[in-house]
C-alpha cells in the first residue's frame, strides 16, 4: 500500500489527521495505488459493461442499487454485486478474474473521466456519471470522512473541512474539475449523466432514461418496484443495501435529501461558494438545484 502522507495544505497537518496520496496531481486516498491504478485504468472492457462513476458523496450507492437491480445482478449484498477495482482495499483480484465474471459486469469508479476504469475515451464500457449539487457534497462527505480509516478519520473540524474543499485539497481532488470532466463527454455515446437531485424530483423518468440507455425494457410495474426497493428508508434498514459494519453502523445514508447544507455552511462560507460556483460555472451550461 502506498504510504500515506500529511496534506500540504497550508493550515494542514498533524490537527486534522487527513491522509491522502497525490496521483497525477489528484488527491486522492491512499489505497490507490500505481498499480490498482493502472489496472483499473488499463482493463480491457467490452459492450456489455456498466460504470456508474461520481464524486463522493454524490448518491453512488443510490445508483448502484439502481443498476444491480435493473441488470438483475444481485448478489449477497449490495456491495458484492459490483467491483472497484481501482483501490487495492476494495479488489485484491486479476483482469483475469475480472475476465471470468458474467455480463454485464458492474464496475464502480470515483475518477475524473481521463483516470476513470478502463479509459473512457476509447472503451466501449457504458459509463454512467452521478452528479450532485457540491455544497451537498461538502457537507455530506464531512460526516462521512470523520468515520473512515483511509481518511485517517478526519478530525479537523466543519470550517477547516471547507477550506479544504474549496480548495480540491480532500479525496478525489477539486469537484468541479472531476465533474466537469464527466459533463464534457455527456455527449460521447458511452457516457450518461445524470443527477442527484433530478433522481430525487423525477425519480421514474430518470430510471427510464438509465434504461433506455442501458437497452433494457422496464414497464411501470418494475419502475414502482426498483423506486420502493431504493427508496431512501429501505435502503438505510434493508441488510442488503445499507452497507452496515459489524458494529451495525452505516455512514452511507445520513439524511438523504437535497438542501442539508443550509444546516451547515455559514453566511459567509455561503458567499464564498457561491462566488465560486459561478464562476467555476460559468459558461458549462451545467446548473444544479440546491434545495
Ligand atoms: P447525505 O449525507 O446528504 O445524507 P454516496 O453513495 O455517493 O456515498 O452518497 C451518499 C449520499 O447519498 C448521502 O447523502 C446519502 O444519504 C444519500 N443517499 C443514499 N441512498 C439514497 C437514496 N436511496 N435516496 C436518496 N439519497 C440517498
């Protein structure tokens, strides 16, 4: 495993704890490594295969329930029904053993699309990009860092997290770089993007949209089936889905809804962001709802 190193943030540091590792400029956790790396990057993919890809914190797992139960993939959980092959912590297998699973094969990635598994630009993989509103993603990747080893459970504080943030300094590196990267391809055949807050509004035509894009067939009955199935409670208690330790705890379903980062940004960091926002924005043609 590579070893981790402090963050080179000006107020870093010993305080908060945060591990990382830099790759090709990106921060990014420390189990990553150059060789799951470019095992991921380099997998030889076919037609039949999906990636839903994100950003941390962006509903991933949301959309993975989505894709396992459209393509009828379901394992014994949620989390064995797919591969992340791109850390060493979460695929210790080979591209052969990846070579010897059924289609459609259901891989996972939190890469910015030049990074992501199997190399987008020339793969005939479906990629699927889920997007959220980023002052959600903040917030949300705030409860969910302080919980987890690879992060060295952060333990700097709210403030200091936003700062980091801001600065595409936390895991994954800077949002609005990663997607970006994804909402200039939307229109290459092999990639759909789709978001957080549309799934939320519209959750039965956006699953139509997914499959319509995968080429499958769903009829109402199944819609109402898959949105009862990965209905934010269901999906927090079923055992299947809420990717619960052994302890019981489960840090993937905290309030599930769009707005919760009015109970946690400040004016001032509000002004902050939104100054940002527009002008990272500017010009993509890419908007998000906060609330
Ligand atoms: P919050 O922390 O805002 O509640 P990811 O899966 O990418 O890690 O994203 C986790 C976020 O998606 C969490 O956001 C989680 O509650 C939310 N989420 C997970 N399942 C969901 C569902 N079925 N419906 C709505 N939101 C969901």
């Amino acid at each position: 495993m590579a070893p981790a190193l402090q963050l080179d943030h000006p107020e870093n540091d010993e305080l908060s704890g945060y591990r990382y590792r830099l790759l090709e400029g990106w921060v990014m956790p420390p189990e990553i490594t150059d060789e799951s790396f470019a095992s991921s990057r380099n997998l030889p993919t076919r037609p039949t295969d999906i990636c839903f890809v994100s950003y941390p914190k962006s509903g991933t797992t949301w959309l993975a329930y989505i894709l396992v139960l459209l393509t009828q993939k379901k394992k014994d959980s949620l989390q064995t029904s797919y591969v992340w092959p791109e850390s060493d912590r979460t695929f210790q297998g080979t591209a052969e053993d990846l070579a010897l699973l059924d289609d459609p094969r259901i891989f996972k990635s939190h890469m910015p699309y030049h990074m992501a598994l199997g190399t987008p630009a020339r793969s005939p993989c479906r990629y699927i990009y889920i997007a959220r509103n980023p002052k959600d993603v903040c917030t949300s990747y705030y409860y969910f860092e302080r919980n987890q080893s690879w992060s060295g459970f952060f333990d700097g504080g709210w403030d200091r997290w936003f700062e980091m943030f801001i600065m595409g300094k936390v895991q994954r590196g800077d949002w609005f770089d990663h997607v970006l990267s994804w909402w200039e391809k939307r229109h290459q055949e092999n990639v759909l993007f789709v978001k957080y807050e549309d799934l939320q509004k519209n959750f039965d035509s956006e699953l139509k949209r997914i499959a319509d894009y995968l080429h499958i067939e769903v009829n109402d009955a199944m819609v109402k089936e898959i949105r009862d199935t990965v209905s934010f409670s269901n999906m927090k208690t079923n055992k299947f889905s809420s990717l619960a330790n052994r302890d019981g705890h489960t840090c993937f379903f905290r309030k599930g809804k769009v707005g919760s980062w009015r109970e946690q940004f400040t004016a001032k960091q509000t002004e902050v962001f939104d100054s940002m926002y527009r002008d990272r924005m500017a010009d993509t043609g890419l908007s998000f709802d906060f609330d």
